[in-house]
C-alpha cells in the first residue's frame, strides 16, 4: 500500500510538470499525457503499472461523467437533442457494425460477435480531448455543444453493445428480439434511476440545512450514488450519472447558495483535472503490458489490423457527419429543425474531433479471461492492441491536426448574431439599470440619508457609463486600451491592499482571522475583474 501511494503521487507529480509542458508547447495536454505515459512506460526500472478496470470504471468514470454534465449547458443540449442522439446512439450501434464486418474480413480468426464487442469498445470519443483542444481555437459554440453532448451519452450505448457482445460469446447465444428490448430497458431504466436519485439529492440540498461544505461533498456523494445504483440492477450507470447530473445542474441556481456553488465548481475543477491527467497518463503507461500479452499474435500483424481499424473508424465516423448534414437538410423539408442547412464545414471538423480515450482501453481492459466453459477468451489480447493504437492514433494524429483542420474550415459564428463582447457589455449594462430603476422605485426615500445607498446608486451609474463607453469605443483600440488599462491599475492597488494587510498582520492588535478574511474579499474582487473583461481580452 505504501509504495502504491508513492507511485501514484509520483505519478501526479510528473502529469504536472507535463501538462505545463503541454501548455508551453501549446498542445492539448491529452496527447502529451497518453505520449508521456509510453516513454516512461519502456524506462527500465520504472514500476509497472497495470490498470484495473473496475478501479477505472468505479472511481473514475462516474466524477468524470457528472463533472461533464454539470458543464454542459442544458439549453444547448436541447436544442441540439436530435443531433447528439443520432450520434450517441444510432452512429455508435452503425459503427460498432461496420467494425464488426470489417474485422471479420480482415484478422483470421475474428469471429462477427468479437468484431461487434471490438466495434463497442472503440465506437465512443472521448470529449476531454476534443474539447481541451476546441477550447484554445475559436470554434462555433454549437460544435462545442454536440461535442460534450454527444459524450455524455455515447459511452452508455457503447458500453451495452459491449454487454451484449460479450453475453454472446461467453454463452453462444444472440437473440434479435431480446437484445433490443434489454437494450431500451438499460436506457430507459437509467433515465429512472438518475432522475429517482437527483430528485432525493434535490431535496437533500434545498430543505436541509446544509453548508457549503455539505453541499459540496454531496455532489461527490451523488453520481457514485447514481452509477452503482443502476449497476446493481443492471440497468446504465452512465445514463443514470448523466441524466442526474443535468437535471441538478440546471437547478443548481435553487437548490445552492452562492458560495456552496464558489465552491463547488472550484473543487470540482481541481479533482476533475487530477483524474483526467491520471487515466490519460495510464493509458500510455498501459502500452508495454499489453505488447508484452500478445501472445501467438506478431507484433507486425497486430500494428497493421490496428491501423487498418483506425483508418475505419476514422473514415467512418466522417461519413455519418458528412451524411447527417445532407440528411438533416432533406428532413428539415418534414419536420422543424435547429438548423435546415448545417453546410459541410461544421461537420468536417466534429467528424475529425472524433478522438477516443480512456473508456475504450477501460472497456477492453475489462474482458473477462475465461469463457463460460473455462476456455481462454477468444482474441483477448489483440482486441487490447488494436483497441490501443485506435487510441493513440486518434489521439495524437487527428488531436494534432485538429486546430489546422478549424483554421482551415474557416468556421464562423452561425447562432449568435452578437459576438460574444457585445454580449457581455448589453447584459452587465441592463443589470447595472434594471438595479438602477430597482433602487429609485422603491427605496427613493432612503437614499437620501443613507451613504452606503448613495454609493451604491454611484457605483451604477458609473458602471453605465463605463459600459456605454466600452460599447462605443473602437474595439480593436481605444476600447481594448482603455480595459487594459483598467485592469492593470485594478492589480496594482489590490497588490498594495494585499502589502497592507501582511503589515497589519505583523501587529498584535489584529487578528489573522479578520485578516484572512480580507486577503480571500481581495481575491474575489480580482477574479471579478478578469471575468467581467473575459470576453474583451
């Protein structure tokens, strides 16, 4: 156990120092975790490390999966249902089939139900790594949704394609009829459980007496709550976590108080980037297990089926975007949809985004080793090596071409007619009025003969006119300068109030509590300045 601690806060150590290195070469972190791990993965000396996939799928899989769902924006994920359902479950279940055929033909031996359990391993992406490249390009905000949207819900429908493959092998047996009607049972039942559970967390939060620590620990409590739940009956895990976690995550704003959510979505993106860097760098550190159970299989052979997939899947998954956009514009002639003409620039890049990540080896990774009748389980670890190089080929080859791809599509912002500047400066200024009107109407009589009303009553109509400024000026220069400049003076005098607070400390007639209590208002003052001018940088 002591050497096992020291290992994975090593490991921690070492994902740090890469993922700054990630940031200084300016190349998603994903891909330099997965090429990290496979370095030292054939370091002599470096302790083997083997993962387990019920660790991954226990520990890891449902935090992930509730953190992505409460990111993801329940309006867009609305608008855009028909798109991301298409894909996360109609274009995994057609993959999953044409890896299954195209397996069968090609590696000797490969049986179609070992084809389809291939096809529902490598059929999901993985979001993480799309979006921690789509988030340093400017992209339209529609791709980013479908993207997160579809990630949440595809492993779940590649995760029963693989139940059911495996059910097949193991017993021998395939039935059309049942498998379909499990299949919308899984689904339908994890909606149940994650609805059932998040209504019981709903209440937890809103009418007890919670604090923000409570609060925060509750949502920890919650997805594993939600996955082990439909587990246990078999039903979908991932289904349940997702569902449960959009629906609290839209109602985060009633259920929470301010700081509970301050501080939950800061503990949340501190623990949701550790275990991303962790499975990421695993699945580097995996690779010289995996080679090492090959087994009668050639290393050469193996290499080859596994590129020979990838350019599958690759090419697959390009057709079902680019046939999508010409079927979304004949259908839009019947029914109404969210776009009539998505054009083909959009649908290159989100099929090019299709990376696959640590689900799929987890997925592989938990083939059982023996059969029903105690046999070893046909093509096991070749599955393992192909799933493997689908992983990094996709990872590393479409993750780095992926910006060139954007900036070559030339996309353009189609749903939002204001950038996201004018956005920002058009609500801050109706607050800032709306709170104006507020404060005249009702409390006309007070402000008088309260200064802190008359200061606040300032403060509104100064931000006004700073915003009516910003709105007017030049953004490509005087507007940017004069918010710079702002920002800038900001830093400075909050630096001195920070100096001022660390000299009033040294004095015995202050206490460190209150002054603490300053030093953590003057953060928060500095992170509201650098969101409020976000958008404007």
């Amino acid at each position: 156990m002591h050497n096992t601690i020291v290992l994975y806060i090593s490991l921690i150590v070492v994902i740090l120092f890469l993922v700054m290195l990630a940031q200084k070469i300016k190349i998603s972190y994903p891909i330099v975790l997965v090429l990290g791990g496979l370095v030292l993965g054939f370091i002599p000396g470096i302790p083997e490390v083997a993962i387990d996939p019920e660790l991954i799928f226990l520990i890891f899989l449902p935090p992930l999966l509730y953190e992505a769902a409460w990111q993801t924006s329940w309006k867009d994920f609305w608008k855009w249902r028909r798109v991301i359902g298409s894909f996360a479950f109609i274009i995994v279940i057609l993959t999953s089939c044409v890896i299954a055929y195209v397996s069968n033909s090609i590696i000797p031996g490969f049986t179609l139900p070992l084809g389809f359990l291939l096809g529902g391993i490598i059929s999901p992406p993985d979001a993480v790594a799309a979006t921690s490249i789509l988030k340093d390009v400017k992209v339209p905000r529609r791709l980013v949704s479908i993207i997160e949207g579809e990630s949440l819900l595809n492993d779940a429908s590649s995760l029963i394609v693989f139940r059911f493959a495996i059910a097949t092998i193991v017993s021998g047996t395939f039935v059309f009829t049942d498998a379909v009607t499990d299949f919308f049972l899984v689904i339908t039942m994890g909606f149940a459980v994650g609805i059932g559970l998040a209504l019981i967390f709903y209440a937890i939060h809103r009418w007890l007496p919670t604090t923000p620590s409570i609060d925060t620990i509750l949502t920890f409590v919650a997805p594993y709550a939600m996955y082990i739940t439909a587990e246990r009956f078999h039903f979908s895990g991932v289904i349940a976590v997702v569902t449960g976690g959009l629906f609290l995550s839209d109602r985060s704003h009633s259920i929470m108080g301010h700081l509970s959510r301050i501080q939950g979505v800061n503990v949340w993106a501190t623990v949701g980037f550790v275990l991303n860097g962790i499975v990421f760098m695993l699945i580097g550190l995996e690779l010289p297990i995996i080679v090492g159970q090959l087994g009668e299989n050639s290393l050469f052979d193996a290499i080859k089926y596994g590129l020979i997939i990838s350019l599958v899947v690759i090419v697959t998954r390009m057709i079902c975007t680019i046939g999508s956009s010409w079927f979304t514009v004949f259908i839009s002639n019947y029914i109404t949809t969210a776009d009539s003409r998505p054009g083909m620039r959009a649908p290159i890049v989100f099929g090019w985004a299709g990376m696959r990540g640590v689900v799929s080896l987890a997925a592989a990774l938990s083939i059982p080793l023996l059969t029903q009748n105690g046999q070893p389980f046909p093509q096991r670890n070749l599955i393992l090596f192909i799933t493997f190089v689908v992983i990094l080929v996709t990872l590393v080859f479409q993750g780095l071409t992926l910006p060139f791809v954007i900036k070559w599509m030339k996309l353009e912002e189609m749903d939002y007619e204001l950038p996201s500047q004018e956005q920002d400066v058009k609500i801050r200024r109706k607050l800032a009025q709306e709170s104006l009107k507020y404060i005249g109407e009702n409390y006309a009589d007070e402000i008088p003969r309260n200064e802190l009303l008359q200061s606040l009553k300032h403060k509104l109509e100064s931000d006004i006119e700073f915003l009516d400024h910003v709105k007017e000026a030049d953004p490509m220069h005087s507007g940017l300068d004069y918010v710079t400049k702002y920002q800038q003076i900001t830093k400075e005098l909050l630096e001195r109030k920070r100096l001022l607070l660390h000299q009033f400390n040294k004095k015995e007639m202050f206490e460190d509590e209150v002054i603490k209590q300053h030093l953590a208002q003057l953060d928060l003052e500095e992170e509201k300045v650098r969101q409020q001018f976000l958008h404007m940088e």
